[in-house]
C-alpha cells in the first residue's frame, strides 16, 4: 500500500495504522500532531486508525517560530 | 498587582517572545531567560527525523507557556487545520492566528484572518490574531470572540519599528481586550513605545534572536517594556510648542 506522509511516498504493508506511518518518521509521540487527509487524528485513536490507499499523512511538531 | 490578563489567564510579564530566528536552541534559551517572558510562539511543521532536540524540551524546561501559531498558512482553511493540529500535538487550545496574504510583505490577510477567527472562536479555541494596523478590524475581532489583538508595528522581520503610532493609540482606544503589538520591533526603544502608546504587551522574536548578543538585547527588551508600562500609567506630561521652565521664575 502506498501512502504520502509528509509529502514522500511510502510503502507501507495493507492495514497499516496511523501509528505505524508516525513509527516511520519519528519514535517521538508527544509534541507530535497528525492528520490524515486533513482530518486529524487524536492521538489515542492512532493505533486504531488504518490508513486506506493514496492517503496523505502530515506529522507536524513544534519548532521555532513566530 | 500589575498583571496582563490574557484569556482569563495572568501573568506578570509583558513581553512575549517568539522564538524563531536564534541560531541554536542554547542561544535561544539563554534569551528567553533573559528576557523574563512567560509566553513564547512557536511554529508547526513537518517532523524532521534529522532534527536534534526540540524547543518544546526548552520550554518546558523553563516553565513557559507554549503559544502556537499559524505562521506559513495562506487561508482560513489551512489555519484552522494548523490550529487543530496544534492543539492537539501540544495540548493548548491558545493559538496566535497568523494568515499572511503574500511572500514579499508576510502582511496579514484580513478577510481570511477573520474568518480563521470566527472559526476557531466557535472551535473553543483562545484566539490572538496578527492584524495590520487597523482599528476598524481589531474592533470587529473582539466581537466575535478574540482573546486579544495583535496588530503589527510594521512587516514581520523588518526591524522598522513602529511606523504609524496613531493607528496602535486608536486600536488601544477601540477595543477593551489586550492589544499585543507584534511584528517589526527593532530595538528597545520601540518596545518602551509600544508600552508607552497604551499597548498590553509586545510580541518580538527576530529583534532579540538576531541581534548581535541575543541575550543581552533580550534583557533590553524586558527592561524596555516595564519603562514603558511604567511611564504609560504615569502619564506623560502634554506636549507643548514653547518652553516652560521648571526653575522658579521669580529673581
């Protein structure tokens, strides 16, 4: 299955979970936000929320700014 | 007591910092001490597996309230989602609503500013919105439910200063919610001005992160804005087109 997150292609196995695309970036789960079609997803529901085909997944976290 | 009250929140600092600009997260922490501030933006964007240490581990560090912003979004629609997201990944509903209208001036869009606003607003969200300086929107932002106004000096990054004080007199005159000058301060002396006009507080980033010594401007800035509160409530003398002495004029 392939999914944009954070604008690459990934390949990832059918039915991964949102938490498995976040495990492929970073191991960091706090300070961390993700939206999948640019719905977004709490935190709590990552690991049960499976991604479908062509999804976008954003990960964003705080940086310096503003 | 002389507090700012944001939100229903207070705090004893009128200074906010931003924290973009500084050319390490030691520098940058250094400042922020420096600078006493107890609210400090930061912007959202894409994890960076690269990226070493974070400036949320310094601010939580320091015990300083996050303030996300929507720096970098275009429209209402990206705003909101950033504000969501922010929400979420850092557990704040404050948002310093920021939606610029172009690359070259980052002017704040107004149309799609106060749409953002009614949104996030009706979300439950504390919304701060970077305005332009205009009294007439401020007024209208408050309406609809802002926590706060944030009109610039002049561009973000410019370091100009302060361009049309009449326009931040009569945004502090228009509206009752506190009036954060953002954007274009240069050195302390447009931050005392700010505080001297009758803004809350001021809002800078770029002035202290680029300086030559950041912590050293950084302490400018705090000293800075408490003259300036202070010569604000103790009301300045009116200006006069002749001298008048202030020896006796009696032999």
């Amino acid at each position: 299955m392939r999914v944009t997150i954070n604008g690459t292609d990934h390949e990832l196995p059918a039915g991964a979970t949102v938490a498995q695309a976040v495990r492929a970036l970073t191991e960091r789960t706090t300070g961390v936000a993700v939206a999948v079609n640019d719905e977004v997803i709490a935190r709590g529901a990552w690991d049960s929320t499976p991604l479908s085909e062509a999804d976008r997944v954003e990960v964003l976290t705080a940086v310096q700014g503003g | 007591m002389d507090e700012l009250i944001i939100g229903g929140e207070k705090f004893t600092s009128r200074l906010i910092m931003g924290t973009g600009g500084a050319p390490s997260l030691e520098v940058l922490e250094q400042a922020l001490k420096a600078s006493g501030t107890e609210i400090t933006t930061v912007a959202m964007r894409r994890v960076d597996p690269k990226a070493r240490g974070s400036v949320l581990d310094v601010l939580n560090r320091l015990g300083i309230k996050v303030l996300p912003n929507t720096a970098g979004c275009y429209t209402a629609g990206d705003a909101v989602l950033t504000a969501r997201l922010a929400r979420e990944a850092l557990g704040t509903s404050w948002v310093k609503l920021e939606v610029i209208s172009d690359e070259r001036t980052l002017l704040p869009d107004p149309v799609e500013t106060f749409d953002a606003a009614e949104r996030l607003v009706a979300e439950g969200f504390t919304v701060l919105p970077y305005i332009g300086d205009d009294p007439a929107l401020a007024k209208r932002l408050e309406q609809i439910g802002c926590a706060a106004v944030m009109p610039l000096g002049s561009p973000i990054g410019s370091g100009l200063g302060i361009r049309n004080p009449h326009s931040i007199e009569l945004i502090v005159e228009a509206v009752n919610v506190p009036v954060i000058l953002d954007a274009g301060i240069g050195t302390a002396s447009d931050a005392a001005l700010a505080m001297e006009l009758g803004c809350d507080a001021v809002l800078l980033a770029s002035a202290v992160t680029r300086a030559q010594r950041p912590e050293l401007m950084a302490a400018a800035m705090r000293d800075a804005v408490i003259a300036g509160r202070a010569a604000r409530l103790a009301g300045r003398i009116p200006r006069r087109r002749h001298a008048v002495a202030s020896s006796p004029t009696e032999p």
